[in-house]
C-alpha cells in the first residue's frame, strides 16, 4: 500500500463522500491509505496544499483556480479531475432583515425587496461569505447584481469560515450570510436567521465542491490518484442514495460533533431543505471546463483578475481535467458526456446531455434572470 493520501476538508455536508469512503472501507478496498484533516477553513485548506502539507482536498473550485493563478500570494498548481458535489448552499437573512424583505418567494422576487432594504440603509449591509474565492460569493454578486444591488457598493461582503458565520450572524455582526449545509440548517434551528433561498434558485444545478490535488503530486502517483478517483465515485454514488441518507446523517454527526442530527440531514436526499446537496447523479463528478471557464468569468467580472493574461486564464481552465477521470468513470459503469457539445446553462426542465454509450438526462440548469 501506498504512503497515506493526506486529504484536507471541512465540517460541512459535501464532506460526506470522504468520510464515507474512509469508514465503509472503500478507499481500503481501492488499495488506499488515507489521512484526513479536517481544517477550520477554506484559507487553511489552501494554504496547505500550496505548501505540500496536503496531497488533495475536498475545495471549493474558484479558490483551486485562484491557487493556480498565484492570486493568493505563491502559485500553486492544482488539478481539478473531478466534481464532489452539486447545489448545497442557502442565502441566510437574520431574523429582523427576513422579516423586513418577506413576502412572495423566488430568487428574484426575494432579491429585488432585499434590494430596497439594503439602499434605505444608513450603511452598506454586510453580507459573510466563507471565502473570497468561493462558489458562494460569485453565486452571490449574481443575484444580487441581477436584483440591482452593487454586490461592491451596496452591500459590504466580509469573509467569515462557516463554522462562524451562524455566531456572526446572531452577534448583529452580519445581516446575512451565504454557505454550505448544514449552516442554514443551523441557523434556522438556532433561531439566529432563516433561509431565504437556496443556491440553486440562483443558478440551477450548479457545481459546488470539487476534489482538487496538487499537481505535482498527481503527475508523482498517477495511479494512486486512479485509485482515489475511483473510491470517491462509489462514495458519492451512496451519498446520493435516499435509502443511505440517514445512516450517512449519522456518520456526519459523529465525525463533526455538536451539530444535530436533524441539520446533516435536511440537506441530504430527501432531507426536506429549501436547497438539495448531489454528489453523483447527474453527472455531478465530470470536471466540465466550461465551468472553469463560467468562474474565470466571474472572477474577471468583479476585478479579481486584473493583470491575468488571457492565456493564463486558458491556463487556469485546463486544469479541469476530465481525461484523469474518464478511464475510471468508464469502468464503474457510467455513461461518460461529450463535453464538447454540452449545451449552455439554458435549460428550464430536465434535459439531455449526449454521452458514451447511452445519453444523460440532466436536470434543469437555468439562471435566475433566465
């Protein structure tokens, strides 16, 4: 067996496949020793890899582009050969500004009355994301620069690790927050805020987390990264199973105490949340650059890529690298897409993706202001 694949992650629910791969002996079976770490943030996460403390991570995929591109200090390339998980994350208004904006539902609608609130007021509102460089807050200048709120000028958004944003929410710290499960869960139990949409109002189906490596590491153990590869698509494939979904509640409460069960569970399948976490069906694993590419936009949309060459931004979206994958998917049985001929996020309802050897039905993948 190979030395340990050190694993980095977080306490949140798209950390699931991981731990379920270490405790049913799946990366065991796949001839793999792991080490997890679980950090108290995504700024750890990072830096960990850049210096070789971790080998892979559980990642949020607009920090693996920023670590690519050097835009937190030292590059540090990283390989993106898979997609973990999809959807997840909840808008989360406290108590007093929910009450201020409610009324009729929807991504829109929701935001368009948040905007008024946030113009009447003396000072810009601030609004916590986990990271910079996050899913959350490029999912949440969308909306609200869709709604008319300048995501720069309107609003103040701070960086706060989800384990704290709850805390920074009911000290008055901030108005609202957007982040991974369970923390909406949290707060709405807590009694510190409440959702009032989920991601995926924002943009439907959306990729969240993905497994990043360091590069090197990838090029050294190729075949360990087969390995690893393998082991975290039969642990989503269980993830995504609602018949599985309390047993992996539990598995998520007992490696990540003082949560309840009730939490993990709502954003599992069939938990009942506002916002639905996915780990495999459909196709949440395949690494699609084009997604890279969405979030290289966003990221060049808001200033964050000033000095950036258009070939390293080329550069960055390569590092989604779905032919790590192919050869893995193919052999567990899945039917692999032709990513060059993926439609755009254009779709209302269900529709399909034309794969090998038998097409993808997808889900709805539109953005809220169509």
């Amino acid at each position: 067996m190979s030395q340990p694949v050190r694993i980095g992650l977080l306490r949140l629910a798209d950390s699931a496949p991981v731990l379920v791969a270490a405790s049913r002996g799946v990366f065991q079976d796949c001839g793999l020793a792991v080490r997890i770490s679980v950090e108290p943030s995504w700024a750890n996460i990072a830096d960990k890899l850049t210096y070789g403390l971790l080998d892979a991570a559980v990642m949020l995929p607009p920090l693996a582009l920023a670590c690519t591109l050097g835009l937190r200090g030292v590059r540090a390339p990283l390989l993106v050969p898979m997609g973990i998980s999809q959807g997840g994350n909840s808008v989360v208004l406290s108590t007093a500004v929910a009450t201020a904006v409610g009324g009729e539902t929807g991504a829109m609608a929701t935001g368009r009355r948040f905007a008024a609130w946030a113009h009447a007021q003396p000072e810009p509102p601030r609004i916590a994301v986990v990271h910079v460089f996050s899913t959350h807050n490029l999912l949440l200048r969308y909306w609200l620069a869709a709604c008319g709120v300048d995501p720069d000028r309107d609003v103040r958004i701070v960086s706060v690790p989800p384990e704290l944003v709850v805390a920074a929410m009911a000290a008055g710290a901030v108005a609202g927050f957007c982040a991974g499960a369970p923390w909406g869960a949290v707060a709405e139990e807590q009694g510190a805020g409440h959702v009032a949409l989920g991601s995926s109002e924002i943009w439907a189906s959306h990729p969240e987390k993905c497994l990043a490596v360091r590069a090197a590491w990838g090029a050294d153990n190729p075949m360990v990264l087969q390995a690893l590869l393998r082991a975290l698509l039969r642990a989503g494939r269980v993830c995504d199973d609602r018949a599985q979904a309390g047993a992996v509640a539990d598995l998520l409460g007992s490696e990540f105490p003082g949560l309840s069960r009730t939490a993990w569970r709502a954003a599992l399948p069939g938990g009942g949340a506002m916002e639905q976490l996915y780990f495999h069906a459909p196709a949440v694993w395949f690494p699609w650059r084009g997604h890279a590419k969405w979030f290289l936009g966003q990221m060049g949309r808001w200033g964050w890529l000033d000095g950036i060459t258009e070939q390293e931004k080329d550069v960055a979206a390569q590092s989604y690298h779905p032919d790590l994958l192919e050869a893995v998917a193919r052999s567990e049985g899945l039917n692999w897409p032709d990513e060059a001929h993926r439609p755009q996020q254009r779709h209302r309802g269900a529709w399909v993706w034309e794969a090998d050897p038998r097409p993808i039905d997808m889900r709805a993948d539109l953005f809220c202001d169509d």
